[in-house]
C-alpha cells in the first residue's frame, strides 16, 4: 500500500475519531464550570445520582423551606419549569439543615416532584460556598451548549414575561 494511501486512511480514521469523541462529549451535557460539575456528582434527597441533562439549559436554584422570599417564588419556579421542560431541568439546592424540613416544604409545594425538577439536600452549604451564594435565593441559570450563565439574586416571577425576554437576550436564543 502506498503512503498516499496509508495517510488518507488515518486521516480519515483520525476525523471519525474526533467526531465521536465530540459527540460523546455533547452526550455527556458537561458544562465549563466546574461548580456544576461537582452537583452532577451529588445524589438527591432521595439517595438518587443526580441525573445527566436532557435539556439545553440547567437552573440551578439555592434556596431554602424558613426563607420567606424563597416561598413566595417557588410556586412560578415550578411553573415556568414545567412550562419550558422542553429547555430547562431545575436543581434545587436546599439550605435547610433537616431534611425534613425539605419533606415537609414538598407536602406544601408537592409540584417540586416533577421528572424536570431534582432537589439536593446541601446541607453543609458546600455548594452555596462554591457559588458564593450571598443570600437566599440565588439562581443560576446556565446554557449547557454555550457554557454560560446568568445570575438572579433574590426572589423572581418567573411568569413575568421579561424574565424570558431577558434570558433570550443574554442566551442568544429563542424560547
């Protein structure tokens, strides 16, 4: 066989390759920020891995069951989390120290236990610490493909219809 030959066939071996590895990558959702990274190697408050995305963008909400504002802005989280499944999977990090406390938030609130939402039990503030949570709540919310994200400090509507045009601005994507 001839060089030209044996070159073209690693190339071509070398492409298919790269192509793989790039979609085994996509497959794998991974985000840039290695503080998301971490939450994928949590488990949930039901001792369940969190699972791998499905969607393009995460929500990833620090919040807590004593917190007045984070009460009041469940219910629309929820929402809107359901209303754009298509697009967006919810990881709540609660704050609370009893876990209980967390059981007993979902009674009030039993929607939390939609298949787009996972709820984290943080009970060490370790990942609050790693996104220099200021205050309760905190959002991020984070574009899988663009590996960027957008903050909200304190409580939102997230039925308002400026949150959407506001996270179509910043993503560059339509919703």
């Amino acid at each position: 066989m001839s060089q030209k030959k044996i070159l073209i066939i690693i190339s071509g071996l070398a492409l298919a390759l790269s192509g793989i590895f790039y979609l085994f990558k996509v497959n794998q959702n991974a985000v840039a920020d290695p503080r998301v990274n971490q939450i994928f190697k949590m488990r949930d408050i039901y001792n369940i891995p969190v699972a791998k995305l499905s969607t393009d963008f995460i929500i990833i909400n620090f919040w807590a069951s004593w917190c007045p504002p984070c009460v009041e802005e469940t219910t629309s989280l929820v929402r809107f989390t359901e209303k754009y499944s298509k697009y967006f999977t919810l990881i709540a990090l609660s704050q609370d120290t009893e876990k209980k406390d967390i059981e007993s938030f979902i009674k009030v609130f039993p929607a939390l236990k939609s298949r787009y939402i996972t709820i984290i039990h943080d009970d060490n503030q370790s990942s609050a610490r790693l996104f220099k949570v200021g205050g309760l709540p905190e959002t991020f919310v984070y574009s899988v493909k663009q590996n960027k994200f957008y903050k909200i400090t304190g409580a939102t509507d997230w039925d308002h219809p400026d949150l959407i045009k506001n996270l179509e601005r910043h993503f560059k994507f339509h919703f």
